[in-house]
C-alpha cells in the first residue's frame, strides 16, 4: 500500500514538511481548489501542487476530488459540456503523474454531521451524526456544518426543486452516462476513478443517493465493466451503515480489482436510530473491526493508496473539522501497524 495524507493546498495550516515526519509517508492528496465547478484546472496550478509536495519529498498521485457539476447529475442538456471539462481535467491530472482520481456523485451535498464538535468520553472531539438532531433540521432553512454553503439561499432551494425530478435510477443511468465517456479517457491516460460512497449512506432531505451499499456498486461495476470504474473504500462513510459489511467489502471489490483508495477511520454507533460519532481510529474505539478490514484488503492482494481520514481533535488542537494533524497522524501509524503485520503474514 500507499500512504497518503490529505493536504488542502497552500492554504492548509499543516505544513508538508509534518506530514513527511509521518513514518512511510509516500505523497499528499490534493486538488486544484480555487477553480469553479465545471472549468479546466490551469496545468500550472497543477504543476505548483506537485512541485511542492516533490520538494518536501511527496509524491502527488491522488487527487480528490475533481467535483461532477450538478448539470452532470441531473443529465441536463449541458452535461456533454461538462463532461468534455471534466476529461480535459483527467488528462492534465495525468500529465502530472497522478494515477487515481476520488470523486463523488451524491446530489447538492457532501458529507453531512450534526455536529462538528461532538465532545467524546476522553475528552477530545469529533463529528457526529444524531438523528434526532437531524430532526430539528428545517430543510427550507438549510445552515448545516459541513455542507456546501457556496449556494445563496434561492440557488440552493431551485436546486433541491431540479431534483424532486430525479429519481434514484434516473440519477443512476445519469452516473453511467458520465462514466461512458470519463473511463475511456482514463483506459487511455492511465488513471483510475475511484467513486466516494454516500457518507452517510442514505437518502438526506429525499435527495437520491445511490452509492451507499453492495447492491449499489454491483449494480455500478455491472454497468461499466472496466476496473478504471472503481471505488474509495471509505469505511467510515459506509461504516455508518450498520448493514454494511466492511470486511466483506474489503474482501469481494479488492478481488474484483476495483479498490483503488481507502479511507480508513472508525465510527461508533450510538442507540438505534443510525447516529454515530467518529471515534479514534483503533477498532475498539468504534464499531467497525479496522484489523480485519485491513487483512482481507492486504490478504486479496490491495496494492493501492491509502489515507487516514477525519481525525478527532486533540492534544489541544482546534483543527479544520476531521482534518487536524495529530490524530491523523496518530491513525496513519496505526495503520502502518496493521498494514506491516498483514503484508509480513500474506504478502509474497
Ligand atoms: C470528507 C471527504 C469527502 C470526499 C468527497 C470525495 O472528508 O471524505 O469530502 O472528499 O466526497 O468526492
């Protein structure tokens, strides 16, 4: 495997020079952030990522994401448009070296929590999720942490309007259109797409979601059956759902060759109504068995990238939600841990 860490750019208060302090840091995972949705990304924006992150000895070969414009999901007469931008960006992604691209296709919003400063038993903090939380929530009056708030209010409600017309297959067949004519472009680029699940995985505000469990990716991988079509094995975002088997996971797609990136962190679950907090990374911390994940990833031969994903707060820190430096530090070696004893048991 491949360690990576998530790195925002100039603007990340983490210098590159801590993350190379990380035990067998091999590069960053980043992306071009000053451009909008649905334009090319200048080659010298690239170039300058790399640069840096080469001159503290990084690699950059992942990024995540490249953003699908809401046209795409919602299949509207522009979309070939976009689509065009969007392989001009594959292309110039790879002219750089960068072999993996993670990206989304949930409608209007990303990640979703209730609140970005749970406080936990020892003291630290971390996003959570509540139901009953979530239940307060007035969808006219969307100012939820973590959310894309680059919508004024009027572009946001036309916005969730436009999708009141697409259903959970119309979304789909939208997905494969997009990946028809992204994953030719990545055959002969070198690249692999790897789609980010649904986090958390089922429908918010009745907006379709549809990456959010097995069924869901075996119907996608039927549909497009390259292996440049792959996955961001997040476990923490499908983790949330307590009918995901993880392991299982970790099992069939590296087999499939379909994992191209994983996201290890934990989440703990909480009552009976799918809300969790994000817990430290160590299985016993959460719910999910971060040992077992990662054997059958190591023990189906996964030869990709890997990164520590949303780290608690702590030691004091006040960092950006899930993106502080100590506890994703602390999870990368951990994760070296579990990775070292695997490959020393399986790897030939
Ligand atoms: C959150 C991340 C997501 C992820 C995108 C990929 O911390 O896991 O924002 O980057 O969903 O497109």
């Amino acid at each position: 495997m491949k360690l990576t860490f998530r790195w925002f750019g100039k603007k990340d208060s983490i210098p590159l020079q801590y993350i190379r302090e990380i035990p067998n840091m091999s590069g960053v995972v980043s992306a071009v952030y000053d451009v909008p949705v649905g334009e090319v990304w200048p080659i010298e924006s690239l170039k300058e990522l790399k640069e840096l992150a080469n001159n503290s000895g990084l690699e950059f070969e992942v990024v995540e994401s490249i953003p699908v414009s809401e046209d795409i999901k919602l299949g509207k007469p522009n979309r070939d448009h976009l689509i065009d931008v969007y392989c001009e960006n594959i292309r110039r992604v790879a002219s750089i070296g960068v072999k993996c691209i993670c990206y989304n296709f949930m409608p209007v919003f990303d990640w979703l929590r209730t609140n970005m400063k749970h406080v936990n038993e020892d003291g630290s903090n971390s996003l959570s999720y509540s139901y009953e939380e979530f239940l307060q929530v007035d969808p006219n009056n969307l100012h939820l942490p973590g959310w894309d708030e680059s919508y004024s209010k009027d572009e946001l409600q036309n916005l969730l309007k436009e999708y009141k017309k697409i259903s959970h297959d119309k979304l789909f067949q939208n997905l494969v259109y997009f990946l028809n004519k992204v994953i030719p472009v990545c055959e002969e680029c070198n690249v692999n797409m790897a789609i980010h699940p649904d986090d958390p995985p089922w429908d918010v505000f009745n907006l379709p979601r549809i990456i959010s469990n097995q069924k869901d990716l075996d119907k996608l991988f039927k549909a497009v059956p390259s292996t440049r079509n792959g996955l961001t094995l997040c476990t923490g975002s499908f983790g949330a759902g307590r009918e995901n088997d993880l392991i299982k996971f970790a099992r069939k797609y590296t087999k499939q060759g379909r994992v191209h990136f994983v996201h290890l962190r934990n989440v703990k679950w909480v009552g009976e109504n799918n809300s969790f907090y994000e817990s430290g990374h160590y299985s016993n911390c959460g719910s999910l068995d971060m040992a077992r994940i990662v054997e059958e990833l190591v023990k189906n031969g996964f030869n990709g990238y890997v990164r520590p994903d949303h780290g608690r707060n702590i030691f004091g820190e006040d960092g950006k939600p899930g993106y502080g430096l100590y506890d994703r530090a602390l999870g990368a070696t951990y994760i070296n841990g579990l990775f070292e004893a695997y490959e020393k048991i399986y790897k030939k």
